[in-house]
C-alpha cells in the first residue's frame, strides 16, 4: 500500500491500536506546548497526578495569552507555570517572546515528530511537516506525564495545490477558499493533507497559516511535507539539522481528494460571525472600517509583517482607522527593528503591541460600539473581539494594510503592481526570553498566587442520571459561547468558580443561577457543538455547575474529548430530529446510563415532561466508556499511571 505522510508519522508512533479509520489509536508524544490561559489548569493537573519526570522529549510553556496584568492575577498564573516548569524541566517563554505556535515553528518543531499543545492552533506546526494536535489541557498533562495520547485513527483529506499565486493573493485567501468549500466542520475527524507543484510557491510560514486554520475546519490537524523550503527556514533558524524530508508516497492511498489550482484563488475576507462566511472582497464594496489589526498566530511571520510594513511605507493610516500590529515573537520585532520596517510601519501611524495573542482573544483593543474591525486572525465570533456589536472580518495582512490606508475594505490588488518580500537567509536567533531548565528539580518550590483554586473532579459514574435540561442551543455552538473568554475574564482561568458565572453568558446570562436552582442537569445542542478553542473551562465550568450529561446533533472534536475528560457524558441524537421536542426546562432521565455505557448499548432517554423516550447514542472508544466510569481522564489516570 502506497502511504500517505500522516499515516507514514502515526505509524512510527504507534504504541496501542489499529491503524484502522475511526478506530482508537495511542501514539507517542515527542514534544508538548501550553499556552498561560490553558497552561495553568494542566500543570495544577500534572501536580495532582504526582509523577516525578515527563517522558517528552521536550516540553515547552509558553505566556502569551494573559498578559495585560490589570491586576495580580495574570502575574500570579505566570509565577506558577514558571516554577512548576523549574520543577518539571519544561522550557519556560516569557512574556514578551510571542505567540506559542509561531515560536514553536521557530525554535522547536521538526518533521517528523510529533507534537499535542493545549491550544487548537498547535497544527500551525503542521506546516513543518510534523504531526501536531491542539488538545484539551489534561491531555497535554497526560502526554508530559506518560510520553501518549490517544485518539481516533483520522481519515486523511488530500489537498492537492497546483499553479501559483495571483499577486496580491496570499496564503490566508488560500486556506479563507478552503474554509468556504468545506465550512467549519469540514474537517472533522480528518487529517488534511496538502500536495501537488503549489506546494513549493508556499513559503514555510505561508503553510503555517494555513494549517494554522485548519483548526477552523475543525480537522485533527493539517501537514505539509517537508522539503527544501523547509530546509532553507530550518537552516535561516540555525537549525539545519532538525530537517529531514518527509512525503507522501507516489500515488499513496487517501480517503478523499481535492484539487485546488491556486491561481484561482482572489482576495477573501471572512465576514461576521464565522470563520467559513467567506466572500470575495470585491463583493463587498464600500465597506467603512473603523480598525485594522495584523498580528496572531495565523499572520504574524516576519513575511506577512515585512508585506503589511512595504504596503504602509510612505503612506498614512487613514484617520479614522485604528492600525494595531502584534508581532508573532520578539525575534521578528527585532528584525523589523533593525531593518528599519519598524520604523515605516511607526511613521505610517501604527500601534505596536506587545508580541503576544493580545486583541486577538480580546486581550485589549475591543472596537467601538458597531466598529467594523478588519483582522488577520482566524476567529471571528460574535463577542470575541471584546464588543458585542462590532462586526470583524478576516483577512489577509496585504488587505489589512491596503484597508488601513484607504479607510475601506479594498482589495490588494487595486495597490498596483504587487511588492515581493525575500525570506531572510538567517533569522534573528536570540532567546534571552526563554528559561532553559537545567534538568528536573523535583524538590523545587511552585508558587501559587490566591487566584488559583482548586478544579472540580468528578465522582463515579452513577447508574441513572436525570435533571432538568437546562439549555437548548442552536448549532455550531463554540467553546467562547460555553466559556467566554476577554480582558475581565481571562485573569480568572485558575479560577473556576468565578469563571462559572459567565458560561453561556452571551446567549443566556441565567444558566449559571439555573444550573444553582436545580443543582445542575443537561444541556441539549444542535450541529458541531463545542467547536472553536480547545479551552476545557468549558468542560470544567459545566462540571462544577453540575451538567451531568451533554446531548447533541454531532460534536466538535477536541470539546467531546474534554467533556469525557471531566467525566461528563457526551451523548448523540440517534434521530437528529428528535432535537425538535425536547424543550428547555424538560424534566429528562438515563435510567442505566451506566449500564448502557457498559454494555454499548443505545441509550434511551426518558422525557418525564414529555412522557415519550428517545435514543441516544455514545460514540467514542472502550477507553473512552472506562474514563466516564471513573468519572473523568484524571480519576482514571490516577489509577492507571503506574501501567500507562
Ligand atoms: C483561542 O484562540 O481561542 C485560544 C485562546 O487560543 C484557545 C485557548 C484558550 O481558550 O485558552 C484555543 O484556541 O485553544
Ligand atoms: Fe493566541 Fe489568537 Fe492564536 Fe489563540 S488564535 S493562540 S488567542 S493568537
């Protein structure tokens, strides 16, 4: 059988399983990054399970979400995960380095390995050709401490890219295109995999961001092969020798294909509130634009920032824009600095931010009240910018910065004659904003700031489980609807029970005193409930307010993983149109959820307000059935460590 490049990774990683589409597989880890806003919750969880080394071959936490530190709280989080990496031997960023993916791609990632990150951007270093996956917090946790993760065997979707690129065209029109042929849950349960000619036109951080935003597709991950334009950025960051080639076999097996001749590709923009409402720029004329921002871990390599200073230089933000530009590491910074792009890009009239996510999960920079803020980011969900009313769209840097100038939404391509950017043949390499550990100190103190209480952990199982439903949502539900995430909140992701008050809170803002009232119950959801970030604050709150069991249409893939995580049961209609008469405020039952787990069985699910049953069904692997028995991965871990 001819192979294709994921199967080629999972294969030399495989532990436990069958290399079988759908089926559950456990592979090893070699690398692991957290982020601050995730990263607290794994290492308190990495504490509990009381191991004395991690068996990755590197670790890495990062801070870059928290960073504005209007209060201690940040701080504090920041303090934790850096003794708590002293103790482990994981390498500490500090603030101010950047952005999690793109200083991974830069100083760590390495075909061929492979790579689970508390973040659903961690495929960006699927670019590299190294198989990365964005997973819930206790994964990552689980990974450090036992060297696996397991998940389902993907489907691979081949990508095949021919042609080149229009000028003015770039990576982000490329993979906003993909986005609007197969929509946010495109990708669900597969791999993406890119070939074909069009392939070498990418330049490594062009195919960052677009697997990057794979995670938009809600795909396991997204890879590019490795080859020589992956040599030329390993050997840019002196490190030549991390490269191999990596490839699919000729004519290797996968479960679908696409081609795209990129040549066909114009300028995109994502319009409100979804990542896959993707139009041609040229369809929206006249579109006023009250702030542009470029920077994110989709946008923010020294290409895309050098592009967006070439575009502003010599020219003037227009005055009624707000320009502000997030670097993605400080190595970038300074090569702007040095090179004078810097300068153009102040003299134009921009705000440069911190090297960090910042606006981009409302770190700051919210727009004003109905603003139109254009971002090279890839979430645009209603709320997440900090403003309720505004109205984001994606888009490339080159349309940012075109924008910026005109004061409207204008395609690239109306600048003229388009301006190439060369790829530095040595990066500025500095890591004075790393903490290398000098191996494990176990007996090293962890410091924790009174902003981090302990997180709920569930209890077995019970046989039934009944309570009120306590929500009915629509589809395509994401984790900032269960979980919001902004300035006010995000100091506060060590602590559960204050976050608890604000789940839902954009669309219900009395879930939380229900849940109270009733002492928890259920949540009912329609299409591809969960998708979006991998935080599992939206499996915890839940937790901790007593949601016993999720009931939807389908799931997204990393949430299912987090709510089995917390031992809570995710459940899918067998009938999809059984959704239509169960109500908010039913008074539902699982007779034998225990049993039924148990014995695989279709579960019913009594509706005592109704007076009607309807079936349900658990999908997910035997593992899986024994963790929600336990009552979540951590119970289960605990007791099974020694054996892992
Ligand atoms: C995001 O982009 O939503 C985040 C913030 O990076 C999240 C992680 C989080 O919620 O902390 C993600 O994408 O996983
Ligand atoms: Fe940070 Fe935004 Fe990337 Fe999430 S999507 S990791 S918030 S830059």
């Amino acid at each position: 059988m001819k192979k294709n490049l994921t199967y080629k990774i999972l294969e030399q990683h495989l532990i436990s399983g069958d290399l079988t589409p759908g089926k559950e597989i456990g592979i090893k880890v070699d690398q692991t990054l957290t982020q601050d806003s995730t990263g607290t919750m794994v290492y308190l969880q990495l504490e509990a399970m009381g191991v004395n080394s991690l068996k990755t071959e590197l670790s890495v936490a990062y801070i870059d979400h928290n960073t504005l530190q209007t209060g201690f709280e940040n701080a504090d989080d920041h303090e934790f995960i850096k003794t708590v990496a002293a103790k482990y031997g994981i390498v500490f960023s500090k603030p101010g380095n950047g952005i999690c993916h793109q200083l991974h791609l830069e100083n760590f990632a390495k075909p061929g390995k492979t790579l689970i990150g508390s973040d659903s951007h961690t495929p960006t270093c699927g670019g590299m050709g190294m198989l990365a996956i964005g997973t819930g917090g206790l994964d990552v946790a689980i990974g450090m401490a036992s060297g696996k993760y397991y998940l389902k065997a993907p489907k691979v979707l081949n990508i095949q890219l021919t042609g080149k690129l229009k000028p003015w065209v770039s990576a982000k029109d490329v993979i906003l295109f993909i986005l609007k042929k197969l929509t946010v849950k495109g990708g669900v349960s597969k791999v993406i995999e890119y070939s074909g000619d069009g392939v070498a036109a990418l330049s490594l951080t062009d195919r960052a961001t677009i697997t990057n935003m794979g995670a938009e597709l809600g795909a396991t991950t997204s890879i590019f092969p490795s080859d020589a334009i992956t040599l030329a950025y390993l050997t840019a960051q002196n490190r030549a020798s991390d490269w191999m080639a990596l490839a699919a076999d000729e004519d290797a097996d996968y479960d679908e294909r696409i081609a795209i001749d990129l040549a066909d590709i114009t300028p995109m923009t994502a319009k409100p509130h979804s990542p896959d409402n993707v139009d041609n720029i040229s369809n929206i004329p006249g579109l006023k634009v009250n702030q542009v921002l470029i920077g994110s871990c989709t946008n923010s390599s020294y290409k895309d920032l050098m592009k967006a200073a070439a575009i502003l230089k010599g020219k003037s933000v227009h005055p009624d824009v707000s320009l502000g530009i997030s670097p993605g590491s400080s190595n970038i910074l300074k090569m702007l600095a040095d090179n004078g792009a810097l300068s153009d890009l102040i003299a134009a009239g921009a705000r440069i931010l911190e090297c960090s996510c910042g606006p981009c999960i409302g770190m700051g920079q919210s727009p004003q009240s109905n603003g139109v803020s254009l971002r090279t980011f890839n979430r645009n969900f209603c709320g997440r910018s900090g403003t309720k009313s505004a109205d984001v769209y994606l888009v490339s840097p080159e349309t940012a910065a075109a924008s910026a100038i005109s004061g409207y939404l204008i395609d690239p391509v109306t600048l003229g004659e388009d301006i190439a950017i060369k790829e530095p043949t040595a990066f500025s390499t500095e890591r004075n904003y790393f903490i290398f550990p000098q191996g494990a100190k176990t007996n090293s103190k962890v410091i924790m700031g009174p902003n981090i209480k302990p997180f709920p952990i569930n209890n077995q199982l019970p046989i039934t489980l009944e309570g009120k439903l306590l929500l009915k949502t629509g589809d395509n539900i994401t984790t900032d609807d269960i979980m919001p995430s902004d300035s006010k909140l995000l100091p506060y992701r060590s602590n559960i029970p204050h976050l608890s008050k604000y789940s839902f809170n954009n669309i219900d803002e009395d879930f939380w005193k229900r849940c109270e009232t009733y002492n928890g119950g259920f949540i009912l959801g329609g299409e591809n409930y969960g998708q979006g970030s991998s935080r599992e604050h939206a499996a915890l709150v839940p937790l901790y307010l007593g949601v016993k069991a999720v009931i939807v249409k389908s799931f997204a893939r990393i949430h299912k993983a987090n709510l089995i995580n917390s031992g809570i049961v995710p459940l899918e209609l067998v009938n999809t149109t059984d959704y239509d008469i169960i109500d908010a405020g039913d008074d539902l039952v699982l007779e034998d959820i225990k049993g039924d787990l148990s014995n695989g069985d279709v579960i019913e699910l009594t509706n005592l307000t109704k007076g009607h049953s309807i079936k349900c069904k658990f999908v997910g692997s035997p593992r899986d059935i024994e963790i929600l028995l336990a009552g979540g991965s951590l119970n289960y871990t605990k007791s099974s460590l020694e054996v892992l």
